[in-house]
C-alpha cells in the first residue's frame, strides 16, 4: 500500500513526518483496516467502505473553505454532500468558514450568496438548517452581511458573529454547539482583514465561550473555528490560538473542535482520552500536507466530513468528493 508522503519540508519536523508515515504505511499494510493506527495517516490507496448510517442517529454534515462560485471541485463535493445527507438524514450542516471567496460579501443581498451557495447546495437533502462560522476572507469585505442574509433566510443561521444552539440526541441526551468567531484572536497586521478586525471585543467573546461552556450541561460539545490549533498542513500549529483555546476544551470536557482555514481533511488526538480535532476545510481547493506525532488522518483531497450522534457514541466519517468514505473513527463519553 501507497503512503500518504510529507510534502517538502527541511529540518527536524520533516524527518520526524517521514519516520511515521514509513511506520503508519508498514501498520497499515499488516492491519488492511480502514481507522489507521494511533498517530497515522492511512494509506492512500484503500478500497471504498461503504457509509454507515446508525439507527436512530442525528446526523450533521462539516464543511469548510468552500465558497468559489461552483468551481475548484466545489460543485463535486456539494454532490456527494447531497447523497450522504439523504442517506442519513442528515439535520443540518455546520461551516469552519470562508464561506465566500476570494473577498467575502458586501451586501446582505450580495450575488455570492446565490453563486456560491443557493445554487450550488440546491439538493433537497440539503435544504436543512446551516450553521455557518465567519473565515478570514469573510472579513476581507463585510462580515456582518453574512449575518443580515441570515435575517431574511431561515437556512441560513447566523445571529451574531459567534453564537450558540442545541439539538437534542436521545432522552436525556443533548449535543450543545458554540461557533465562534476566531478571526479577533487570530489577527495578522498587514492581511486583508486585518482593518476589519482592529478594535474587536475578544474580551465580551472569552466572556461569553466560558459562560456558555461552564452553564452547559450538553452531554455532547463541539465548539467550531475557523482557524484551527493543530495541523499537518503548511499553517501548523496555531501557537498562541492553542495557549488561548486549549485549557478551554478540555476544562470543560469539549467532545471536539471543528476547524478550517487549512484546505485538507485531518483529525489530530494529542491526548486520546482528551477534546478531538477535526480540519474540515476542504470544500473546494486543497493544499499539500505532511505529519505530525498527533495526525490520526490526515488528506489532501476535497471532501466533508459527516457525524452521527446517538446517546453513547458519535461516529465520524470522512468523506471525499467522490462519495467515498475516506476515514472512519468513534468518539465515545
């Protein structure tokens, strides 16, 4: 079997990339199974699995770093979007941002929102309820429009910046969701967004993520970024975002992190009993990845990610733009 290779890279963090893509390919090879071994990447060459829909599961589709008008693969992926939402029912969808690019949107009635969203994810599967996070190139233009074309589209959930929502899983079961707006503590003088983030309140959002995650009593939490803390991709890991974030996860018993911003498919488990970390930011374009220690999967190919919760489980699987699942893993309380 084929392994997934580092992309060039010099120094200390390359060897280490090469050493444990050689151990995952060797494991992987012996094993044949589709969950690769603690701390690999699978192989690249793999049969296709079929999806597995649970009973009585509710189901939710991740997307992200995909708006571009239908194209860069971003029309394939919203078709294998549309036949894995149908079959498992899937109840709503969730965006790791850059919803609309290259610039964002002016306007609440901007053309984008049309060109890039109604008639690209048209499908009736589909038509359920997103809940969208704002991207750096959302804020290249203005942000708040993605908030106004929320006002007058009930799809379209997006009441504020950062915001929260819960859906109930079983009896007694309830997944809670805080999307944050990671742009304030991700903010880089000289890029493009940088004018529009000048001035922003991290201090009412740190207020509002510890209050919202300390009164929760959701047995499943996930909280959604648009930059992610940890990465096999070109970013890396997101040092100072992680020093922030982190504590946070896992003093609250978060089940996972969603992220974008780096264009590939990856869940990374630093700590195995610890919050999960899923990049979903590959809904059009894709970019090169390597490895770290903590990779689980990592992929360069565009794709979603869907997750099915019951009271004790939720499943994960990772999928491409040609429908097949990719990655399969099981997250349990």
């Amino acid at each position: 079997m084929t392994a997934i290779l580092p992309s060039a890279r010099a120094g200390r963090h390359s060897r280490l990339a090469a050493r444990l893509l050689l151990r995952c390919a060797l494991a992987g090879a012996l094993a044949g199974a589709l969950a690769a071994p603690f701390g690999c990447a699978p192989a690249a060459v793999r049969q296709p699995v079929p999806l597995a829909a649970p009973q009585g599961a509710v189901s939710f589709l991740v997307l992200g770093d995909w708006g571009r008008g239908g194209n860069f693969g971003q029309r394939e992926v919203a078709k294998a979007m549309a036949s894995t939402a149908s079959s498992l029912h899937a109840a709503f969808v969730i965006t790791t941002g850059d919803n609309f690019y290259p610039d964002g949107v002016k306007t609440g009635d901007d053309a984008q929102f049309r060109k890039s969203f109604e008639s690209v994810y048209d499908a009736p599967s589909l038509g359920v309820t997103w809940y969208p996070a704002l991207g750096n190139h959302d804020y290249h233009q203005n942000p708040d429009a993605e908030v106004a074309y929320g006002a007058r589209t009930p799809r379209w959930h997006m009441p504020s910046r950062y915001y929260s929502f819960t859906r109930d899983v079983a009896p007694g079961v309830r997944a809670e969701f805080l999307v944050m707006d990671s742009n304030p503590f991700n903010l880089k003088d000289g890029e493009e967004e940088a004018s529009q983030l000048k001035g922003a309140d991290t201090v009412a959002q740190r207020r509002w993520l510890d209050s919202t995650l300390a009164a929760s009593t959701a047995q499943w939490k996930f909280v959604v970024t648009h930059h992610h803390l940890y990465s096999a991709g070109p970013r890396g890991t997101n040092t100072a975002f992680e020093q922030f974030l982190a504590p946070r996860l896992k003093q609250y018993h978060v089940t996972a992190l969603l992220s974008g911003h780096e264009h590939h498919l990856e869940h990374v488990a630093p700590d195995s009993t610890g919050p999960q970390f899923f990049i979903s930011g590959a809904g059009s374009e894709t970019r090169g990845t390597s490895a770290t220690p903590a990779t689980r999967y990592v992929e360069s190919v565009t794709g979603f990610m869907a997750f099915s919760m019951t009271a004790d489980s939720v499943l994960v699987q990772i999928i491409g733009a040609n429908g097949d699942v990719r990655y399969r893993t099981i997250l349990r309380r």
